[in-house]
C-alpha cells in the first residue's frame, strides 16, 4: 500500500508499529527500549517518553511469580503482551526467550505476535526450557547453529508484514565462549535472515560487548542489555555504534523496595497514615487505567437512568405528635419495622436508581445518620418551615445537570410512583392521590390541589394540569391531595432556583408550606402536571400513621 502524501491533503497514516520498530533499529543513534511486564507498566514506559518496548522474560514471569525457566506458559505471555499493546502506542519487542521450542514453535509464535500487534521477537540461541543468562550462565548449552538458524528461517518465512523483526540473541559469551564463537554464531543467524543482533553479556564492564561490536562492525544492527556493565557511560555505546540499549528490568526492581517497603511499614503500624504521602493517589491509578475515556463513552452510550434524577428530602421537623418518640429524635428518624422512616424513603429512591439524596435537617439534626445521605442542616428550623428549608436544600448541590425531586421525609410511598413521574417534557410534575377522600377523617393539615380535570379512565390519556394547591381548598373543589412528591426537570431548575429564593425572601413566607410555592407556579403560568395514583403513600403524623406506617413497609 502507497503511503498517501500530506500534501494531496490526506492526513498522514499513522505508522505501523512493525515500521516504527524498525526505523529504531534502522536509526544511526542510540535508541532505548524499556522493560514493561504487564499493563499499567507499558503505558508508564510510553508516558516517560520511549520509543519502545522491552518485554523481557525475567519480569514477565517474575510478575507472575514464577521463575525464568519457561514456567509461564508461552500463551500466558502471549496474553500479557496483549495487554500491553492495549495499554500503550510503543511498539514492543518480545523477548521469545528460545522461542519455545523448535522451528514450528517459531512460526506460530510470529504468527501469534503479529495477530497481537508485536512489533518484534528476539530469539536466544538457547535450549527449551532456558535459564536466566546471570544464573550459572557458564553452564548453560547453547543450540545448535544450523538448528537454530532454522528457528530463524521458518520465524521470518512465517511473518506477513515486512517490517516485523526478528532479533536473534547470541550467548556465547554468557556459556563461556569467546569472541570467534560469538562472531560465528552471529554471522549464521545473519545468514539466516536475522534482522539484528543481540550481542549478551554478563561482565560487569561492556569488554565484550565492544569488542564484538569492532568485529562485527555494521553488518547488521546490534543490541545490548547493560543490565551487569550499567557503569558503563552510555556516551560509550554511542561511539561504538550500537542501535539499541535495553533497559531490561528497572522498572520491576524500582517497584520490588517500593512494595516491600509499603507492606513492611502497613505490617508494623496496623494504619495507613505513615503511607499515604508515599503511595500515588488511587486517582493516578484512574488516570493511568484511562478511566475518563470510559465516562465519557458512559454519556454516549449508556441509556439514560434514575441517576440522571436527584432528590431532596425536607426532613428538619420535629414532629411533636408523636410525643417522647420525637424526644432525641426528628420524626424523620422514628423506626418503622426497625428501621427509621428517612432509611425507607432513602430506600425507595435507591431502588428507583437515584443514589445522589440530599437530606435537609433541622430538630435533633445529630440523629441523622444514614449511610450515603448527604445532609445539610436548616438552623432555623424552629422559627420556619418547608419552603426555608428547601432553599438551603437548593444551595447544598448546585448540580443542576440532573432532574431534581423534592419530597417530605414523614412521607413513604412505594418506588412505581417515582417512576410514574416520568414525563420528559415536563418541566414540573407532581404526584396527587385521587383517593383523598380515604384520609379526610384524620385531624391533619394537607395540601389539596385543584386540577385541570379529576382523576378518571379518560384523564389517563390526558394531560392534567394543577390550577391550585393549599390546605384550605372546599372538599366540592378537590380533586386530590398532594403527597409532597415534587419533580423538578433540568432545565428549569435555575427558574426554579431563583423562584424558591424569591419566595423565601418574602417576610410573609417565613413559615410557608411548599404549596405556596406549587401555587405560585401557576400563577407564573408555569404547567405543573399532575400525576394521579390512588394510595400507595402516607404521611406519619401521629402514633396512628406509625401503625399504619409499620404495615405499609
Ligand atoms: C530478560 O530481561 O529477560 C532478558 C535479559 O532476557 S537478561 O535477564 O539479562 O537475560
Ligand atoms: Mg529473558
């Protein structure tokens, strides 16, 4: 495929990462490669500013907690590489220790690196299962030339894209063998269609290496581990001409005293404080895992839910009907089938999906202790009432992306009437009881709406409309009673933000009920729809409803 010229005004391919490794090979400077052994390490390589990718044999099993003897399974590593590639943009370069085995196993392991996006696979001229080139390395039998440069044949036979690389690994120096074994084996594989070499050694100065380097001079590229001559300047490897220097474990080993430290420190002080300056934070780790793409591709993608809504429940009141039960305690807190009032109606929101609740309190503000209840306190509770303290449930979330419900933490009413509220068109709707007839006896205050039309067969198909709400309404003009359940959309909470404040402002409305509020919505020709149900809610006034109260739960 012709790469397609900028200048005709297509935007540039992005560059294979086959290509991208061999135009490190290729380069006349000095590149690096650092090691990675899993995910999260891959992309702190990328993110320091690397070319590429090291991933070697000794850290990837020693992050699985085996030793670098082939006791990862060929396809265990496989599946790591596969991660890593997701993690990060580098190409990588895997280190195939013998390459598993014999030609066959080379092929399929091409075959496989390619499938994974490996940009390339160095091979050892070692026996399967291989040892670690620092252990008894003068022990260790090296492969047969002609077998081993047949690994190499049938891995480039099998490779699809022409830039894939296959560095092959000569340890004669490593088994104690001297430079003409070392010059030997390279010029076979070389032969072999090898793309470069990687010279090892285990002296702790880069001797060898060099004097390999003046021997082989550029006849193809060659690749060192530094890991035993790190004293060596890298300026020296530069001047000698090698392509690459790897970097082969120091991100494990930087990590091994970081944990042995951390967990040394956590098994002594039983408690996190004397670690936490010294741990990234957990959002670093949000970071580093990409976490925001995924929230963002959560707003495409996910369908819209409860937890688009959240809620407000206005629960500062003492409640003295109920006595030396309100004693140390608001109402809202009262228990009903051991549990208190506020965790029922908190309850009935979670399972409506609508977690962010916001709890305005007030008598005994204290006792209000519910897991994941965010509360906020109306200090003149006593001296006002609902529409107060609403304005300081207003002012405790300022999130106005989500749509809000307002409700009375005395009332419960089963879920299906949060998701009866479900019109997306309207910008205020509220839930009224049809059936107010049923609790008319009760010697209570309640707020009773006049509607567009009565509840009916044929009122379910149409949209009714509130006209008026108040306590005082002439039974012959009811058409229910409000059960306190308010929603507010999104888009018309800075209104209904600036209305609220408005209202509170007003001396007269230092006591006021939120009805006074549903009314004046009217009045400023806003359309509150009504919602009708018949039962499913109470009210808990008196020791009476908190019978009743038990039932219902
Ligand atoms: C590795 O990193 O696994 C290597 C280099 O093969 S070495 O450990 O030096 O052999
Ligand atoms: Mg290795």
């Amino acid at each position: 495929m012709s790469a397609k010229p900028e200048s005709a005004g297509f935007a540039a391919e992005p560059v294979r990462r086959t290509t991208a490794f061999r135009r490190l090979l290729d380069s006349p400077e000095l590149e690096f490669l650092l090691e990675a052994h899993n995910g999260i390490s891959a992309r702190i390589v990328e993110e320091a500013g690397f070319k590429g990718i090291w991933a070697g044999g000794l850290c990837m099993s020693a992050q699985y907690g085996v030793r670098d003897n082939n006791e990862a399974s060929w396809t265990q590593v496989l599946e790591m590489l596969e991660f890593m590639a997701d993690a990060s943009n580098l190409p990588i370069m895997l280190d195939g220790d013998t390459g598993y085995g014999n030609f066959n196993n080379v092929r399929r392991l091409v075959r496989k690196l390619e499938q994974r996006n490996i940009a390339a696979v160095c091979i050892e001229d070692k026996l399967f299962p291989k040892t670690n080139s620092f252990i008894d390395g003068e022990r260790q039998e090296l492969a047969d030339i002609d077998e081993f440069c047949s690994r190499i044949k049938a891995g480039k036979d099998a490779q699809s894209d022409d830039d894939f690389c296959l560095i092959t690994r000569v340890e004669a120096f490593i088994a104690g063998w001297g430079l003409d074994e070392a010059l030997r084996r390279a010029a076979a594989y070389h032969d072999a269609g090898s793309d470069g070499i990687l010279i090892h050694s285990a002296l702790s100065n880069p001797s060898e290496v060099l004097a390999f380097k003046k021997e082989w001079a550029d006849r193809s590229p060659v690749v060192i581990v530094p890991t035993k001559y790190y004293a060596t300047p890298t300026d020296a490897f530069r001047e000698a001409g090698f392509s690459i220097a790897i970097w082969a474990n120091h991100l494990l080993r930087a990590a091994i005293p970081a944990m042995q430290d951390c967990a040394r420190t956590l098994a002594r002080d039983e408690n996190l404080q004397s670690i936490e300056d010294s741990v990234a934070p957990v959002r670093e780790i949000f970071r580093l895992q990409g976490a925001s793409e995924l929230q963002a591709a959560e707003e495409l993608y996910l369908p819209v839910t409860g937890d688009q809504t959240r809620a407000i429940i206005l629960a500062a009141s003492r409640g003295s009907a109920l006595g030396d039960l309100t004693q140390d305690r608001p109402k809202a807190m009262v228990e009903i089938r051991g549990k208190p009032l506020l965790a029922h109606i908190v309850n009935a929101y979670n399972g409506a999906g609508i977690k962010r609740i916001t709890a305005v309190t007030g008598y005994r503000a204290d006792r209000v202790d519910l897991p994941a209840l965010n509360c906020v306190e109306n200090p003149d509770y006593a001296e006002t009432s609902e529409l107060a303290s609403l304005v300081h449930g207003l002012a405790a979330d300022d999130d106005d992306s989500r749509d809000l419900l307002v409700s009375f933490g005395d009332v419960i009413f089963k879920r299906y009437i949060l998701d009866a509220l479900d019109d997306p068109e309207a910008d205020f709707q509220i839930a009224v009881d049809a059936d107010w007839k049923a609790s008319v006896n009760r010697e209570r205050a309640a707020d009773y709406v006049r509607c567009s039309e009565s509840n009916s067969k044929r009122a379910f198909y149409r949209d009714i409309v509130l006209e008026q709400a108040a306590e005082d309404i002439p039974p012959e003009q009811r058409h229910g009673e409000w059960m306190g359940l308010l929603k507010v959309s999104a888009r018309a909470l800075p209104r209904f933000r600036s209305l609220v404040g408005e209202l509170a402002n007003l001396p007269d409305n230092r006591r006021a009920k939120l009805h006074v509020l549903l009314t004046e919505l009217v009045r400023r020709d806003e359309t509150v729809r009504v919602v009708y149900t018949t039962g499913h809610w109470l009210d808990v006034d008196t020791l009476d409803d908190l019978v009743a109260a038990g039932r219902f739960a």
